[in-house]
C-alpha cells in the first residue's frame, strides 16, 4: 500500500470530522500529550497548577501519534494538543481541518530519528544499501518528514521501499524482532531502538539539511476564538514550567515529569537533554511564529505532496498560526 493510499483516508475523515467540530461549554478541558516525552509542563500537571488557573478539571489523555492528535480535535473529543508534531499538523490543515498553533512547545532534532538494524552493518556512507528494504514508519508524523528527507538526501527511493504505518513502540519492537530493517520515531522508543541499530544522521547533520524537528501546542480555531482566555491561562502556565526547568531546580521536577511519562529517571533525564523548550519572546520572534514556523509548514507540505502523501499543500499556512493568546501570556 502506497504512503498516499494511507494518508488521504485519514486526511479526509479528519476534514469530515473538522465541519461539525465546536467548542464545548468550558467545565473541564481535553488534553492530549504523549507518553515516554518527558517535559517540564507534566510537573504542573501533577501539582494541579493546571486546574487551579483555569479554574477547572483538566482532563489529560495520552496518545501515540500526533495524527490520533488531529482526529481527536477534529471529533470534539480533545481541546488542546500539546506537544503535536508538526507534520500531523500540516497533514490535517492541507486536507481542510482548521486547526492553530499556540506555541512552539519543543525543540528537538537529536530526539527524532531512524534506526537502522545493527546487523545490516549500513551507516551514512553506505546508505544506499537500504534500497528494497522494510521500514516501520508512523505516517504523517515528524518521523515521517524526517525519513523522507533523509532518504532524498541519500537518494533512496521511497517508492523501492516497503514502508509499513507504525507507531514508535510498534516499530522498535518489529526492529528488535528483525521484523523490520530499519524503524522511524522518537523519544523513549528511539532510546530502544538504539539498541538494535545506528542512525544515519546526527541531529546537526540533519539540520544542515534543513530537517527541523519540533512539536507544538495546538487548538481547533473555533475553540480558540471562543475560549481565548483559557488559552491563554494554559499557555502561561506552561511557560512558567518551562522557566522553572531552566532557572529552577531541575532535580526535584525530575522525578515528577519522569513517573508521569512512565519513564525512568536515567531515560527521562536522556530525553531532556536533547530538548530544547524556547522562551516566550523566542517563540514569538521571527525564527518561530512569526514566519519560520509558517515557512517550514509550506515546505513539510511540499514534501509529502512530492511523496505522494497528500494531494495539495496550502498556498500559506499563515492563517494556521494565532500568536495572540502567547502574547497575551507576557
């Protein structure tokens, strides 16, 4: 089955989906975030600081792929999406979901990669070698931006490969299994994957081929325009969080942010390590919302609709990106 064959049924129900899409009377609150992704905010959700600057019960449910992200948001069922990839992102907006970036939550190119089988013994310098090979990517997904770039940097075709829809922890077990022959994801599942293999490229080197990897918050529009200050409660209490990594005592957030990812304290301090959480006037600054990450959307766009993912990319994604609740955070 071709990547596209399964990207566009996903892209169409999400786009369905996202036309009976409104925001719900504000009692509680639907969050989505990742497991095994440790991050600063997850020790705010533990002390209820989220709850308590809302003024209601904030209801966190974790999810596997930031694509499930947009098909959550599309049906109603989730509010907000922190830490959403921003490929899944891109995949929904191109095929009409009207979603907004609120944030720029993570920066992290040494925490998305593929794993190559140790046994193939095929690193960057005989890369070639991957030709007719089974790989385990989650579709739609940053990993997938990554993966394609990274064999059109090697000049691998897409098309020669067998490319198998799997979520990280599905993949790194196929990898150890010798199931596959090289796995795509991210976080506490390509710590694992490691074990079994090599990467192609460090995360400077992917960079220098303009592969980015970061996530973002994200919202429905129409939720936004009708709850803009619980929006912009939200965001300020995660920044603050953010502050509190950076400034604080790190030490005694650790342990809550790693039980709370189900990690390890020694995975999640790893995960951390490679993170980079960028500070309110950053984010707002021209490198992010104020036209990079508009730029880089238009250009994972033009990605996946050269690989067939997607039928069509957007002219611009401007209007896919709202920095006022941010601003109103300062």
């Amino acid at each position: 089955m071709s990547l596209k064959s399964k990207l566009l049924p996903l892209a169409a129900s999400v786009a369905i989906l996202a036309g009976s899409q409104s925001a719900l009377a504000q009692d509680e609150l639907n969050v989505a975030y990742f497991l095994e992704w440790p991050m600063p905010f997850q020790a705010a959700k533990v002390a209820g600081t989220y709850d308590e600057a809302l003024g209601m019960k904030v209801n966190w449910v974790s999810f596997d792929t930031g694509t499930a992200m947009s098909a959550a948001m599309a049906s109603g069922d989730i509010d907000i999406s922190v830490s959403q990839g921003v490929p899944p992102f891109v995949v929904a907006t191109s095929a009409g979901q009207d979603l907004q970036i609120l944030d720029v939550a993570v920066s992290y190119s040494d925490n998305d990669n593929c794993v190559v089988q140790s046994s193939l013994e095929i690193d960057k310098d005989s890369a070639g070698e991957l030709a007719g090979k089974k790989v385990a990517v989650p579709l739609g997904t940053a990993a997938h931006y990554g993966f394609l770039k990274q064999m059109s940097h090697f000049g691998v075709e897409v098309g020669g490969l067998t490319v198998v829809d799997m979520a990280p922890a599905d993949g790194q077990a196929a990898l150890a299994q010798g199931a596959v022959d090289m796995a795509c994801g991210w976080g506490g599942a390509l710590s694992r994957m490691k074990e079994s293999g090599n990467i192609l490229l460090s995360g400077s080197e992917k960079e220098e081929l303009g592969i980015l990897v970061f996530d973002v918050t994200t919202a429905p529009s129409s939720f936004v325009a009708e709850n803009p200050d619980v929006v912009s409660k939200f965001l300020a209490v995660t920044a603050q969080a953010n502050a509190d990594w950076a400034n604080g005592n790190p030490a005694e957030m650790l342990s809550v942010i790693a039980k709370d990812a189900g990690m390890s304290e020694e995975d999640a301090a790893s995960s951390l390590a490679t993170f980079e959480f960028p500070t309110v006037p950053d984010q707002l600054s021209g490198k992010w919302l104020s036209g990079g990450a508009q730029a880089f959307m238009k250009g994972v766009a033009d990605v996946f609709v050269e690989a067939e993912s997607i039928d069509a990319a957007k002219e611009s994604y401007a209007e896919n990106v709202n920095s006022g609740p941010l601003s109103d955070t300062q």
